[in-house]
C-alpha cells in the first residue's frame, strides 16, 4: 500500500463524518509529478479496498457518488489534474466517500 496504514484509518474513520477530499491524500513534499502519481496510486487502492467511492459534493451539503470503476476514476482524475490551469483548485474538486463496508470498518476502528 502506497499511504500508510494510519493514514487509511485516519481517512476511514474521518469519513464517518465527513466526505475525504483529494487534496488530503497528496504528499506534503516532492516533485509534483511523483506527488500526483503517488496520490492516484493511494487513490486507486482506496477504490479498490471497496471502503470508499469517488464522487461529488452536491448543492446541500451531500455527496453524489460515481459509478464508473475504480480504473477510469483514476485515468479521468490523471488526465483532469494534468490538465487543470489551477491544479489547487481541481484538488478541491474531487472527493471521497465512505461505501457501506468502509462505513463498518471505520465503526470497528473507533
């Protein structure tokens, strides 16, 4: 696994109350290009573990989730955030939710 294994508790059991954006899981520090490609590899793993969906905020507060599989999310989020004239902002446009089985599995860490 690419992100720490506290780090994927954290993100599950923050999901329990809030939705996990995709500029929480970026590194801290490093060439951009290996702390994007390092981010969509934690991004892909998080979708593959089936505890979180990509998806939307929505108007009200909520969350509107995807439906696409795991690989295209990633491709579409590689593609996107290559090409984004403000790739800070495009980090605040994408974000995560808690699927029913990482809803339990945040339950069990707490």
């Amino acid at each position: 696994m690419n992100s720490s294994e506290s780090d994927l508790k954290a993100w599950l059991v923050e999901g329990l109350t809030d939705y996990i954006g995709l500029w929480q899981l970026k590194p801290a520090s490093g060439p951009a290009h290996a702390m994007r490609e390092q981010t969509l590899a934690t991004v892909r793993e998080m979708l593959l573990s089936g505890w979180f969906q990509p998806g939307a905020l929505t108007g009200d507060g909520g969350f509107q989730p995807s439906t696409e599989s795991a690989e295209w999310t990633v491709a579409r989020i590689r593609r996107d955030w290559a090409a984004a004239s403000n790739p800070g902002a495009y980090e605040m446009s994408i974000w995560f939710a808690l699927t029913p089985a990482g809803e339990s599995r945040a339950r069990a860490l707490k």
